[in-house]
C-alpha cells in the first residue's frame, strides 16, 4: 500500500514537472505550517536530513556524487517519511490530487485523510505502540454503506475498511485480511471485538 502511493505521487509529479520538479515550491500550493514556514519547505528540509542520515546507502551515495544531491522524485521518495509523503500530497495542486485519487477510484479529499490516517497507525505501530481499545486522532471517510461502523471514538475498524479501499481487494488485501483472521482467532479468548470497533460480522464485511 505504502509502496503503491509512493509510485503513484512520484510519477504524478514526473510526469508534469520532470524529474526534479518537486524541488521548486511554485508546482505546489503555497501553505504554511503552523509555525508559519512554507510546508514545501519544511518536507524538502527533512528530505535533505534524510539523505544526508542515509548518506552511505550505495544509491544515496551515487546521487550525492553523480548528480551533484539532485535526487529525481521517484528516488527521492524512497526517503520521505510517511509523513513528509502525506504533506507532499497534502499541498499538491487539485489537479494533480484528482491525477492521483482517481486511480483509487475516490476523491482527492478522501484519499488524503486517507492517508493521514495510515501515517496515524503507522506511527504507533512503528513505536511499539497499543492500538487495542485505542481512540484514533484521524477518523477515515467512508462511503455511506460503512459509516455505520464509527463509534464515538474511532477506533481501528474504519482504517481497515479504508485500506480495504485503497487495496481494491488486491491480492496485499487478501494477505492482510488472512493473517488478519489468523491474528484474531488465536487471540480470540482475550480480545473484545467492541474493543478495536469490530462488529460481530466484521469477516463477512471485509470479505465482500
């Protein structure tokens, strides 16, 4: 999935802006931070942390000494930070938010909370996090079939329809979902399905 976007913004942005467009704010929409700095140039100051921090991987390496630090953006993105890819897409012009959405077969808007949900769970998962019974920051849009699911409190259902989603029922979906059921199955003496926002039928739903 997290693969998937990466390809999907980077050749967006190829395509309209060659390679190194993405270097120049003016491809972008111009919004601040809350701090008051160009989000532009708060994810290219990160990027360039993190190629200096990977500076010794052989393909950092070869673009610090071939190409003088111009990374092309389908290289580049192999360094964003979930995050920085989630504000790249979030200050994208509409066009090309609409360039990238459609072929998740949903609207700019949706993909993008989409997306800053994953980079939510991501987050935790990363820092050894607990997402039992965990009230999420992020709530997912749905279409009107699923939004039955929300409680008051989010919890990490709607995100796993929204990867449902954004998989189209793929074959990375029928992984998940298996090892999903494997995962629940053995843990089911001590889990409360209301706990992670899972209703009883919750195998039929992510089955269909």
């Amino acid at each position: 999935m997290e693969i998937g976007l990466r390809t999907k913004i980077s050749y967006c942005l190829a395509i309209k802006y060659q390679a190194d467009g993405y270097y120049n704010s003016n491809n972008f929409n111009q919004t601040l931070n809350k701090d008051g700095y160009l989000v532009h140039k708060q994810i290219m100051d990160s990027f360039k942390k993190e190629w200096h921090r990977n500076r010794n991987l052989p393909f950092v390496k070869h673009h610090i000494d071939t190409y003088n630090k111009r990374f092309p953006i389908w290289v580049a993105v192999e360094l964003f930070t979930f995050g920085n890819l989630s504000s790249l897409y979030s200050i994208m012009l509409s066009k090309d938010k609409k360039e990238v959405a459609k072929q998740y077969h949903c609207s700019p808007n949706d993909l993008g909370v989409w997306i800053q949900s994953f980079v939510e769970v991501r987050n935790i998962c990363a820092h050894y996090g607990r997402l039992y019974n965990l009230p999420l920051r992020v709530r997912p849009p749905l279409p009107k079939v699923y939004q039955k699911y929300y409680q008051k409190l989010t919890k990490i259902f709607p995100v796993i329809l929204a990867i449902k989603l954004i998989l189209q029922s793929n074959e990375q979906w029928d992984s998940f979902f298996n090892s999903l059921k494997v995962l629940l199955k053995k843990y089911n003496n001590v889990v409360r399905l209301s706990f992670i926002g899972f209703p009883s039928d919750w195998e039929d739903i992510l089955s269909n």
